[in-house]
C-alpha cells in the first residue's frame, strides 16, 4: 500500500475518505529545499515521486470537498422545505387569509396592469389558499 492509499483510507460502509492523517511529511531530502543547491540526478525521481503523491492527495481531498459540498446542498435544501411547516401562514385562519386576499385585490389604479393581483392569481398558490379564494365571493 502506497503513503497516499494509507492516508486517504475510504470507510468500508459509506466510502467517506478518512482524512485523520494526512499531515504533510517533510521532504525526501531537505538540503535543496533551503538553499540553490541543484538536485543530484538520484533524488530527481523521489522530488517527482513525493510531489505527484501530493498532487493525488490534493486530488482526493478535492473530491471530497465537493462530495460534502453536494451532500450539504442536499440538506440545506431539505431543511428549507421543512421549514415551510412551520410558516405563520399556515396558522392564519380563513377568515383573515381572505380579508388579506381583498385587500391585495382593491383597485390600485395607480398600478400598471399586469402588476395588479388577479383572483385566480391567489387561488393557484396552494390548495388552502384556493379553498379559501373560492369560499370568499367577494373576491370575485
């Protein structure tokens, strides 16, 4: 098994990578790292060796991160749809909804056309709304 297989194990049930160890080690041979010295020809391939083993565990880490990033999107967008249950909308009685209704309907003349609320306007945003339009004749 290769340092880079050994840092980035996947879990055996949900294939998560296990980032717990993967601290960076310290070069192969630190001597060029500190100072203009040119690499001798025998360490060149060990360089490559150890920099393209970063660049995977680079590459697995970016996986990752967009693996979470997708799954957080996921649950974000499932809390805000589980939030909807708790709108104060949902606990306005009828006989308000329909007060609101009539008030949004008044002739605003002042309003262009198209921006004017339309009775059936109300009655296509959810079935509450629409057995409450269709229960108030005023609105039509």
């Amino acid at each position: 098994m290769s340092q880079s297989e050994s840092d980035l194990d996947a879990c055996s049930q949900c294939g998560s990578l296990a980032l717990a160890r993967l601290d960076v080690p310290p070069p192969p041979y630190p001597e060029p790292f500190f100072s203009n010295i040119e690499p001798l020809e025998s360490e060149i391939p060990t360089f490559r060796g150890a920099l393209e083993d970063m660049e995977r565990k680079i590459g697995a880490i970016d996986e990752e991160i967009e693996r979470l990033r997708t799954r957080r999107t996921k649950f974000v967008e499932f809390a805000t749809v589980q939030k909807a249950v708790f709108s104060p909308l949902r606990r306005l009685p009828s006989e308000i909804l329909s007060e609101i209704f009539l008030w949004c309907l008044e002739d605003e003349t002042w309003l262009p056309h198209i921006w004017r609320v339309q009775p059936w306007s109300i009655s296509k945003v959810c079935r509450r709304w629409r057995e409450t339009a269709l229960s108030t004749p005023s609105l039509w």
